[in-house]
C-alpha cells in the first residue's frame, strides 16, 4: 500500500487522527465519570479546574482514584501500541507484540523473588506493609524487566539477524516462567495469591502525582520514537534492501529493541503484565489507515493504544460492578478478536 491510500478511502489521515483525539477525550472523561458512583459532567469538569463542588466525596474519588487510574490507562496504553508496532516491523511477525522478548517474564520473575521469596525469609507478607510492599514490587520489576532488556540487547549485538534474537527472546521467557513456577510450588498461599493478582495487570496502582511522572515518561518517549520511523519504513522493506540503501542494520535493530523493551518494561513495572494491547493496536492502525509510512503509523498506534487502554480501563468497572475487573480479562476480549480476524486474513489470502 502506499502512503496516500488513505486519502483514496475518502477520509484523509489528519481527519482520522483528528477524531481519534475527540474519542480519545470522550472516553478519558469517561473514565471520570463512570463507576460504581457516577458523577455528572459539570461537577467532573469543575473538579478538573481546579473548582470546588458541592459533593467532597466526588471530588475525593476523581482526583485520588479516577483521574491517576485514566492517566496511567492513557500512558500505557500509547507505550504498548507504539512498542508492538516497533516488534512487529523488525521481526515481521503479525503475532509479536512487546513482551515477545521475555521482558514481561523478566519483570513477572523480579516480583516473583520478592513477593514469594523474600516474603518467606523476612516472614511477612509484601501487600501489609502500604507503601514500601508496592515500593519493592516496583522496584524487583524494573530491574528483572532491564535486565532480560540488557541480556536481550547483548545478544542482539553479539549475535545479530533478527530470528536469533526473537528465539533468544522466547526462550528466556519460558525460562523466567519456569523459575517462577518452581517459586509458586514452593511458597505459601498468601504471597501466591498476591503474585497472581499482580499478574492480572491493575492501572490503579498510582497515586496522581506517580500517574502524572508516569505518563511524563511514557508520553515522551512514545512521542519521540517518531524520529525512528526512517529505519522502520526501511527495515519493513526487508533487511537486504535497508542495507543496500546505506541503513546500519545492526545499529537500528539495537535502538528499536533498546526503545520497545524500555517502555515495555516501565508499563510492566507500574501497571503489571498488560497483554494482547501491544498486540491488537498496530494491526487496527493498519487496517484503518493503510499505510507503510510509520511515521502515520506510529501516531496512529500510539493514539489508538491510549484509546484502547481507556475502553478497558472504562469496561472494567462498568456501573453495576461492585469490584473493577481485572484489567488483562478485558484486554483479552477487546483485543483476541483483532488477532484471530488477521490470523483468519492471512489464511484466506
């Protein structure tokens, strides 16, 4: 396809975007607004500048629980898209997705030594003790999600080709697995069940001032991997021909594995192991716009995962829920059908 395509389908690209941005605010303040408790638009937007409204406890709830949860659901969901659109081109794979290098697994690994392991040496459990319980968590993700990044990276640069490191990729994901499946056999039942609920992914975990560094973060980096679509539009063309036209293959695939496996891991680190999101969106921004150009793609990928992220988010506590689903039950569904449809193209074509 070519990069004007989208144009011929009638609705030119900055349209589409443009919309997409007016949905996207629909459903942040969505997010605001429903719940167990809904609150009205006017009181919501009041709260939002800063007014004080009649109701203490709306405003309590907004800024301590839904604002910080739409922030990190919005962040996430943009990192994801933009790091599975990133996988997807350099493997040229239609079923990778961020954590096809085992950085999820590297993560879900580091909080499986704390919350399993170091909970039965200090004879506590991690979730009694507030903030220094999430503090460690945080922290024993992070660093078991950089260091299978590192681990990744290396090979990367000793090995090089793509195919070896995807390999390489998944391997130490069955791996970490399989360690944290011997923790599991062997731990108590209370730090299990802690485990497994981290597992289940949560956008909830932050308070507004975590939520807006968050999203500091992730925003940022997501907005600057613009600058790499030049060697993606050239590596999707095939690694022979990127070469020929002067690309530094090795150099590239470091920096996009090097970026993907960074946002990767901030979202896994903060917001648990969020699946098929990564996965679903750069196919829905290719099916809407039609286009190898990822300079559009990785806009529409990063605007479509931030929305995306916030439907979940939005599903998850319907009004009528008494307790928040867990957020990957909703990803499955939204984001299950999207890869079965291309899965099921790709077979009739």
């Amino acid at each position: 396809m070519t990069e004007n395509s989208s144009i011929s389908n009638g609705i030119p690209f900055t349209t589409k975007v443009i919309g997409l941005i007016l949905l996207l605010i629909i459903l942040f303040l969505g997010n605001l607004i429903l719940g167990s408790v809904h609150i009205p638009l006017p009181e919501t937007l009041k709260v939002l500048l800063g007014q004080s409204i009649e109701h203490r406890s709306w405003e309590l709830i907004i800024l301590r629980t839904r604002l910080p949860q739409a922030i990190v659901a919005l962040s996430a969901g943009m990192a994801l898209g933009v790091a599975g659109l990133f996988m997807q081109t350099l493997f040229h794979n239609p079923l990778a997705g961020p954590s096809v290098l085992g950085i999820s697994s590297g993560a879900s690994l580091g909080v499986g030594f704390v919350v399993m392991v170091a909970g039965q040496v200090f004879g506590l459990s991690f979730s009694t003790i507030g903030f220094w319980g999430d503090f460690s968590v945080v922290i024993a993700s992070m660093l078991g999600a950089l260091g299978i990044l590192m681990l990744i990276l290396f090979i990367s640069r000793k090995i090089g080709g793509t195919l070896p490191v995807l390999i390489m990729g998944v391997m130490v994901g069955y791996l970490s697995n399989s360690i944290v499946g011997i923790l599991k056999f062997y731990s108590l039942e209370e730090d299990v069940h802690n485990y497994v609920i981290w597992g289940l992914g949560s956008f909830s975990r932050l308070s507004l001032t975590s939520a807006l560094n968050f999203g500091f973060v992730t925003v940022g980096i997501s907005l600057l991997t613009i600058f790499l679509s030049k060697p993606l539009n050239l590596i999707s063309l095939g690694d022979r021909y990127a070469k020929n036209l002067g690309l530094n293959i090795k150099r590239a695939r470091f920096v996009i594995i090097m970026t993907a496996g960074i946002l990767t891991a901030v979202v896994t680190s903060f917001c648990g192991p969020i699946i098929f999101i990564g996965m679903a969106v750069p196919h829905m921004a290719k099916m809407l716009i039609k286009t190898s150009n990822h300079i559009k793609l990785i806009i529409m990928a990063g605007v479509l995962g931030a929305a995306t992220a916030l439907l979940c988010s939005i599903l998850a506590r319907m009004p009528g829920l008494d307790n928040a689903l867990p957020i990957n039950s909703v990803t499955a569904f939204v984001g299950a059908p999207v890869v079965i449809s291309v899965i099921w193209k790709r077979r009739k074509q």
